[in-house]
C-alpha cells in the first residue's frame, strides 16, 4: 500500500484548492481541485514511505486571487507489508 496525506478545507466563499509539496521548500508538485466550492478534500499522490516533505495549501477565488498558508513538514509511514 502506498503512503499518502490528504487534507480537507471549508471556506466562506467558493475557492479552488491546491497544493504544493515536495523535499523542500521548493516543493516540485502540485495537487489541485479545479471546481470552485465551499469545501474540498486534496489528497496527495505518489509519496514515498518514511520520508519527509514540505507542504503548502492554497486557495484561488473567482477573481484569481492567491492565498497560501505557511510551510509545514509531514513524515510519511512507512508501506504497509500485507501477508
């Protein structure tokens, strides 16, 4: 089984979701819910297990303005064996 995150959000207005992540504060992928609503769930695919990333999520209204939330770090488990 593959490790993965995802993360919900509500907001008061309608937004599209996205997500940057990465090794580092340069982050390299993006995750994005290109629907404009209230709230949303963003998972984020292809993480490897036991490792560390770098994330940010921000929001994009209708008029195209950009809010990110600060960086945070996650640790992924590591891969679930099944036997």
């Amino acid at each position: 089984m593959e490790p993965g995150f995802a993360f919900a959000a509500a907001m008061r207005s309608r937004n599209v979701l996205c997500g940057e992540f990465g090794p580092t504060t340069s982050y390299g992928s993006t995750a994005r819910r290109t629907t404009l609503a209230t709230s949303h769930a963003l998972g984020l695919p292809g993480l490897a297990a036991t490792t560390t990333y770098h994330y940010r999520v921000g929001t994009i209204d209708s008029t195209g303005n950009t809010s990110w939330s600060p960086d945070r770090t996650l640790m992924t488990s590591a891969a679930a064996s099944w036997r």
